[in-house]
C-alpha cells in the first residue's frame, strides 16, 4: 500500500502525509507507476465524455489535455523544458547542459517543446474522436492508456539507466536492484490489461465476428502490439538519446521520456485505426 501511495503522490498533485507512504526507498512505487498513469487516464475519459455531451469537440480535448497537466501538476512538461533548453543550448559538456536545465526560467526550445507536445496531444486526440466516433469505447481506452505508457516508461527509464548524481537526486532515490522485476511485473500487467480492453471494446461495437474468424480476431492484438512495440521503440531510443548527451538521468529526463512516449503512442494509436 505505501508503494502505491508513494507512487500516487509523486505522479499526482494528491499530497500524501508522511505517516502513510513516503520513505526514503522510493523504488517499490514503481511497480504502481502504470496504474496511476491508468487511473488518470480513466478520470481524463470519463471527463471527456462529460464534457463532450455540452460541449464542442475540439474545447473538450483541449480541457481534458488541461487538465491531465493539472493533476500532474505540469511535472513532465517541466521535464520536457528543461531537457530541450538543455541539449539545444549549444553546449557540449553534460555539466554545463545540466547545469542549464537546472535553471528556473525556461527558454525559447523549452517553450517550443511544450507547444509541439501539447499540439501534437491535442491534435492527435481530436482526430482518434473523429476516426472512432461510432466506436466510442475504443476511443475512450486509447485515451486511457496514454497516459498510463507514459507512466510505464518511466519505469523502464530508472530501471535501465543510472541517474546522473549517484545522491541526493530525484532519479537516484528510485534505484534498486530489484527494479529490473518491478519493470518486468509492471510491463506485463499494463499490457494485458491494454490487450483486455482492446478486445472488450472491439465486442462492444458488435464485431463479434472478429472472434469467429481466427485470422480476423487476430487483428484488434496486432494493432495493439504494433502501437505498444512502436511506444517501446520511441522510449527506448529516447532514453539512449537523452542518457548519452547527459551522461545519466534525472527527473526532467523521465519527465521527458514520458511525453515522447505518451505522443507515439496517440500516433500509432491514429494510423492503426481501421
């Protein structure tokens, strides 16, 4: 319950006293980290369907984008901001590219990477709505599970790479030797329940055939295998890509994978859609 908690509090604007969760071993919450990102995606579907009974489309994916930023409390676009005025600052030494992210303003690349995130979210979300209008369900898990990947690569980020000050920093109190397990547990319940869902909504449209036809009701699995192998591949390269030009990770860099790979997964989610 702590792991949960602890994980609840850091990913959220939810403040968690002390005596209920928070220690300091960070590493069990990661395991969670999925499950909150799943469970913000539910609260941001649930306020998209509400919104859109009175509301035009496009302002309803605007608010919900809003307000997925709100209850992280901007956190990862923070990150974003940071990395990109980092790496784009010209400077060639990770000491100096971190000692630029560390800064309180932010600078024109870290303005423009939070314009093209949250362009590109809101874009994407709006043309899945218009792809899936008569398939509702499907919609609404895909808008679930954006934010839920996003959270997941977090955890493959303080899993697989060291963070750049071995203490005191944010990604160094997520080290662990079990965390390879965390990443394993975490990894194979975010898929299954995307898998699970996928095929609920598929049913829920009345296309039952699928599962009459072997060869058919293979399809739903591989489109949501391609979109989490394609979230996978812009993580991983992410990573790499962030690790080698600051010589280790720390919590603008998760914040920054996460939005990388919440994008690609909305956009294979778009080009996959039948």
């Amino acid at each position: 319950m702590a792991g949960f908690l602890n994980a609840l509090g850091f990913l959220t604007i939810i403040r968690i006293p002390a005596r209920f969760g928070y220690r300091q071993d960070f590493s069990p919450s990661l395991t969670y980290f999925p499950l909150i990102g799943l469970i913000l995606g539910i609260i941001i579907s649930l306020a998209f369907w509400a919104f859109s009974l009175f509301l035009p489309i496009l302002v309803a994916v605007i608010t919900v984008v809003a307000l997925e930023a709100v209850l992280t409390g901007g956190l990862h676009y923070d990150g974003l901001a940071d990395v990109f005025d980092g790496i784009f600052s010209g400077r060639s030494k990770s000491e100096e590219i971190l000692s630029i992210m560390k800064k309180s303003d932010i600078g024109t690349f870290g303005v423009m990477a939070v314009v093209l995130a949250l362009a590109f979210k809101i874009s994407l979300i709006y043309y899945l709505y218009q792809n899936y209008s008569e398939n509702i369900f499907s919609f609404l898990v895909v808008l679930s599970f954006f934010s839920c990947f996003g959270r997941w690569s977090m955890v493959y980020l303080l899993t697989s790479y060291k963070p750049v000050k071995k203490e005191g920093s944010l990604a160094a109190m997520f080290q662990s030797a079990s965390n390879r397990m965390r990443f394993l547990v975490s990894t194979i319940y975010t898929v299954i329940l995307f898998f699970i869902l996928v095929y609920v909504s598929e049913a829920s449209y009345g296309r039952q055939e699928l599962f009459l036809n072997p060869g058919l009701a293979l399809i739903p699995g591989l489109k949501a295998m391609v979109a989490f192998l394609a979230s996978l591949l812009a993580l991983i390269i992410a990573s790499h890509l962030f690790y080698r030009r600051l010589g280790g990770i720390n919590g603008d860099v998760a914040g920054a994978v996460s939005q990388v790979t919440e994008i690609t997964f909305l956009l294979f989610s778009l080009i996959l859609v039948a």
